[in-house]
C-alpha cells in the first residue's frame, strides 16, 4: 500500500521535472530559438554547429549567416563566421541571412543590418542584427539603438572586430 502510494508521488515527481527541465532549456539569449524553429541549410551530422567555431546554430539562430562555397551550403553562427571562412572570397555566393522578425532566410544583400544595438551580438562587442524591411530595423532600432547599414557595410565592421 505505501510502496503505491510513494511510487505514484515517485512518478509524479518525475513529471513535474520533465516539465521544469523543459523551461529551463528554454533559449535564454535574444539571439536563441527553440531548435524547431530553426531552419537549417547545411547537411551531415554536424549540421546544427558552425562550421567555423562549432557553436550551436539554433542558439545562435537569429545572427546566423549562411554563404555558398564550392557548391557547398555553409551556414554560420555569425556574420564574423562568414567572413572568417570566406574573406574576401570572389567565389561568395548567395549570401543569406535570418531575418529577425521572421525567422527565414533572406537575401543578405539586400537585409538592412542594424549595427551596434545595446542587444548582444554573437562571437563580437559589436552586435549585427539583420531585418527584411526598413522599417523593421527602424523599429528595433528606435528600442534598442545602433546604425542602419547594408550588407558590405556590416562586412566591413565585422572585419575590423578582429583586428
Ligand atoms: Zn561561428
């Protein structure tokens, strides 16, 4: 009768922390998303770290770049991954990255990149956060501070971050 009783407060107990463990695995950091929610280009094994620095991708979601090489699909933690792997690489194609508002990737070309916000950054002092829209950018910016830039403005300033 007791051992009943102390097993079903066991398996209670049990349940209510696979529901605590749950939340605490929750993303923590602006930049994180629920591994569901991240959309991964890369494939093999290995394809929820950066192939750069080894990060996880999903933890890093919203500043994740991802660049053709060699036929190749990268993706990276960061802009600064990127540029680590590629330089000035002639054969960078199709550069992309996730829009913060959506999620998805986008054309990084034509992203608007809203740099040095007081929202951390990823691998940098220097936060770069990209959007679709101007507007969107706008908006985080009129909270969170920065500098509206393009693409190879953003490239730029991640070059000097090494330096
Ligand atoms: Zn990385």
């Amino acid at each position: 009768m007791y051992q009943k009783i102390i097993l079903s407060l066991t398996t209670a107990f049990l349940v209510g922390c696979g529901v605590q463990t749950d939340s605490v695995t929750k993303p923590s950091m602006f930049q994180s998303v629920h591994e569901k929610e991240a959309v991964l280009l890369q494939e093999g094994k290995d394809k929820e770290s950066c192939p750069r620095c080894g990060m996880n991708l999903p933890k890093y979601y919203k500043t994740n770049h991802s660049a053709l090489l060699d036929k190749k699909t990268y993706q990276y933690c960061s802009i600064h991954c990127l540029q680590d792997h590629l330089y000035d690489d002639v054969s960078l194609k199709n550069p992309l990255v996730v829009d913060v508002d959506t999620l998805k990737f986008i054309d990084a070309t034509k992203a608007y990149y809203v740099v040095g916000s007081s929202v951390k950054g990823t691998m940098s002092r220097v936060s770069k956060y990209a959007f679709a829209t101007k507007e969107k950018a706008e908006l985080f910016q009129k909270e969170n501070g920065g500098e509206i830039v393009d693409f190879y403005k953003a490239l730029e300033i991640a070059k000097k971050d090494f330096k």
